[in-house]
C-alpha cells in the first residue's frame, strides 16, 4: 500500500516534468516569435521614408496655397477700391468679391476629394492598407514557415 502511494507520486512528479518541459519549449518558441516581430517592427520604422510628402499632398498644398492668395488679393483689392471710390465720391465695386466663390468652392471641393481618395486607400478594401497587410502577411508567414532558415548562420 505504501509502495503504490510512492510509485504514484512519482508517475504525477514524471508528468509534471514532462509539462513543465512543454511550457518551457512553447514559451521559448513564442519568445523566438516576439522577438523576431520586433525586429520585423523596428526594420520597417527603419525602411519607411521620412519626410517624403506624397504627389498628391503637394498638388492639395498648392490648391490651398493658391486658393489663399485668391483670397487675399480680392481683400486686398476690395480694401483699394474702397479707398478709391471714397476719394471720386462713387459707389463701391464690390466684383472682385465674386472670385471668393470660386476660390472657397475650389478649396473644399479640393479638401473633400483629398479627403475621400485618402479615407478609400487607407480603410479595409483601400489598395494601400491591402498591399501593406498582405506584405506584413507574407512577412510573418516566411518567418513561420517550418521548413523555412530561421538563423543565417545555421543556413551557411
């Protein structure tokens, strides 16, 4: 009876050797990952170009750079006209004003076609955020591969 009890504990003290012995292989594995998709991380903030303004946010620049000096000339020749007609003793030409329609109209309607190009790309379904999912996809994926090289020097 006493002979059962010890042959017991050490059939339990076995298995618990044997778990403990997978955890510790499953969390040296999931260590490999984290630390591997850490270094995936830091390489990409690595390969991105910094401070390179995309095509289409100087052509936007431009539109509301152009569209503010629009704005600003009509002021400006509102302001002129006002002190011209003070001094002939006229009425006020108040046409100049009728460029800030177009000049305010073509500032939001740029700003909302920006704004809805951008949102399309950038969202679920838009071609940047895929292409950039798919490419951090097939990253993991070749890092995971089982019959993939994961050291260099165990490749050479």
């Amino acid at each position: 009876m006493f002979g059962k009890k010890k042959n017991l504990s050490e059939k339990e003290l076995k298995i618990q050797e044997q778990n403990m012995k997978v955890q510790e292989e499953s969390w040296a594995r999931e260590k490999d990952l984290l630390e591997r998709q850490y270094k995936m991380q830091e390489e990409r903030k690595n390969l991105k170009p910094k401070g390179k303004i995309t095509t289409t946010k100087w052509i936007v620049l431009f539109l509301f750079l152009n569209c503010t000096a629009i704005e600003i000339f009509t002021g400006w020749a509102t302001y002129e006209s006002l002190i011209i007609s003070q001094q002939i003793g006229t009425y006020a030409d108040f046409s100049p004003l009728v460029t800030l329609i177009g000049a305010v109209v073509g500032e939001v309607m740029g700003f909302a076609v920006y704004a809805a190009k951008s949102t399309k790309e950038n969202t679920a379904g838009g071609i940047v955020y895929d292409q950039a999912m798919q490419a951090a996809q097939s990253m993991i994926e070749a890092e995971t591969e089982p019959g993939g090289v994961e050291d260099p020097e165990a490749a050479g």
